[in-house]
C-alpha cells in the first residue's frame, strides 16, 4: 500500500475482465465478443469521420447517437443517456441513483462489476442468492420496501446466461415502486423481449445495454439507457461532473450507423442463435450440463471432468474459455458462441480430452 493512496484505494478489489491474449492463432471463446464483424455501415460512418474534424471536441451530447437509439426503441432523446461502454453508465447509476442509506440489491452471481462498483462509490449490498436451478427468483426481491436502496441485475444474467421472462421483471418492477430497478441488457438481443417496452410505465425504471455485444463494437466502447427522464437527467449531471466528452467523433459515427443498420444487426444476431444451438447440443451430447441461455455464451459443466483441467487443457490445443472459481460455479465453463468453424474445432477437442 503506497502512502499516497486514497483511503478508499486500499479496500477496492478491481474487477478483473476476461484475458486478452498476446498469442496469435488462438481460438478466443471467453470474452463473448461477437464472431462477426461491425456493420459495414458502421465501418465506412468511422472511416468517413477520420480527418481534419479530429481536431474538433465531439458533439457532448452524441445527439445522433440518442436521436437513432430513440427512434428505434420508440422514445424521446431526452429519455436516453450515452456512454463509454455499458460498464460506464453503470459507474455513473450507481452514484446517481444507487448510492442511499440502505443496500441495493443484486443476485450473489452474477457481473462481478457490481460489487467493485459497490465498493468503489461506497454503496452497502446485499447479494441474492440464485435458485438451485441459477434462475432469479423474483420473490426474494419483493416485500422490502423502503428498506432497501435498489435493485440491479443483468437480463440473461450474467455468467450464467438464464433469462427471466418479461413478466416476472414486470413483476419485480410493480412490487418496488418507490425504488430504482436497473436492468443491464448487455445480451438481450440474443434471445430474450427487452425492458425498454416498459418505460413508458415505470418510472423507477432504467434499462441499460451496449454496442459490444450484439452490435459487434466493443473495440468502439459505446453503451446506453433508456428511462424516465427524471432518471436520465441524474445520470447526466453525474457524467457532466466527471467528463463532459465520453464519447468522440469516432464512436459517436460508428455507433449511429450501427443502430441504423437493422438488416445487418439482425442477421448476425440470427446466425449466433443458431450456432448456440448447434453448440449447445454439441456439448450435451458429450455430457454437459448446459444451462438454458438467451446470451451469446453457453455456461456448462461435465460431471466427470473437473472444470480447470478442462479449461487448461483447451488452452493446450489453442482454444480459449472462461473459467470461474467462485463457489458454485467452480466447476463450470463460460464458452462463448463463435463461428461455427470456431465451435467445432471446440467440440472436437473436447471429444478427443474426454475420451
């Protein structure tokens, strides 16, 4: 511990994201990046917006960015708040509309950023835990009250890739009218129906969700929310407090082209599905349990092979998985869904280990 340090630095634990390997030919299934490539849409928006212009402070606001994200989604720009990535508007919810004097709440796995962004801004928890079969159970976020200070989950959970349907998060919405509920969308498009269809009827609603997933801009860093404008504008005097210009010219070309292009976001979300599928059987038909996943990632476990062994031994053969050694999951595997040729020659080293 350095002697210049912050009080606060010393009890921090940083979240920790998933390895970006310097190895080249490596087939990279952990970090749930997309396996096809941005919209060309979005590429020649970035390209065109690469000149003298650079010079230039970007647009504060993203107006074009909020203008496409509200039309798509049926909303007003006032009712959307950009970002530098999902992670950051998440940062700036926590200040601005988690941080009170009793605990939010959060399932006990789930993305371990909450619980470094908790600590970092100071914001006392309580983790949930999930149902035996890693479902949420909405009755345990009911019945509190004013007790507690909020509610966030991500919507398929995160590492688990279980989805809670639109009407249990309606459910857990009516039952905490007199506090904030986040709903971090970062795979909705994958498999499940969005919470943005509620915000016209929840105003202690906000719905948060990136680019980096479905949209395959990660390398960009461009997340949104959606909400009640009374939401909206807490989030926006934070990031006015912190940085005035999170988003440059850049991201803000790329990410308005990205939303625009429907045809092209739809087709890529498609052929992920279907390689989910194909995967998912893949894996059961070698003994896996898998768990049901609306996410661009499969979360599974052999009940006869131990999960970091596995995880090692792939790395051995140039293939890349998560592997998570908290209590409960220990002896799973986050795969994320590649190509289909990426799937495979999964699958066939999987065969070949556990022969």
């Amino acid at each position: 511990m350095s002697k210049f340090w912050s009080p606060i630095v010393s009890r921090l634990t940083p979240y920790t994201p998933g390895e970006q390997p310097k190895i080249s030919n490596l087939i990279k299934l952990n970090t749930n990046e997309n396996p096809y490539g941005p919209s060309p849409r979005a590429i020649a928006a970035m390209a065109q917006e690469v000149g003298d212009n650079l010079r230039l402070y970007p647009n504060p606001d993203a107006e074009p960015l909020k203008a496409a994200i509200a039309k798509r989604h049926g909303l007003t720009a006032a009712q959307v708040f950009v970002g530098n990535g999902s992670d950051e508007v998440l940062a700036h919810a926590f200040q601005a509309l988690l941080k009170h004097d009793a605990p939010i709440l959060f399932p006990d796995i789930t993305y371990s950023f909450y619980p470094t962004y908790a600590s970092l801004y100071e914001v006392t928890y309580r983790a949930v835990p999930l149902a035996d079969d890693f479902s949420i159970n909405v009755d345990h976020y009911l019945g509190h009250g004013t007790d507690i200070g909020g509610i966030i989950f991500p919507n398929p959970n995160a590492p688990t890739g279980c989805l809670m349907t639109l009407v249990e998060v309606e459910r857990l919405l009516a039952g905490n009218p007199d506090r904030v509920v986040i709903v971090d969308e970062a795979y909705i498009d994958f498999g499940g129906v969005s919470a943005i269809d509620l915000v016209a009827k929840y105003t202690n609603l906000l719905v948060v969700q990136t680019l980096s997933k479905s949209r395959s801009l990660a390398g960009l860093r461009v997340g949104f929310a959606v909400g009640h404008v009374d939401l909206i504008n807490a989030l926006e005097r934070v990031k006015n407090s912190f940085n005035s210009y999170p988003l440059d010219r850049i991201a803000i070309a790329g990410a308005t082209a990205a939303m625009e292009d429907d045809g092209y976001f739809e087709q890529t979300c498609n052929a992920v599905i279907a390689s989910r599928a194909t995967l998912v059987s893949d894996l059961t038909g070698l003994g896996f349990e898998v768990l049901p996943s609306a996410a661009n990632f499969v979360f599974a476990r052999h009940p006869q092979h131990d999960a970091a062994d596995l995880a090692a031994a792939l790395r051995g053969d140039g293939i890349i998985v998560r592997h998570f050694t908290s209590a409960r999951i220990n002896q799973f595997l986050r795969i994320t869904v590649g190509t289909d040729a990426a799937c495979a020659s999964l699958i066939d080293a999987l065969r070949r280990r556990l022969k």
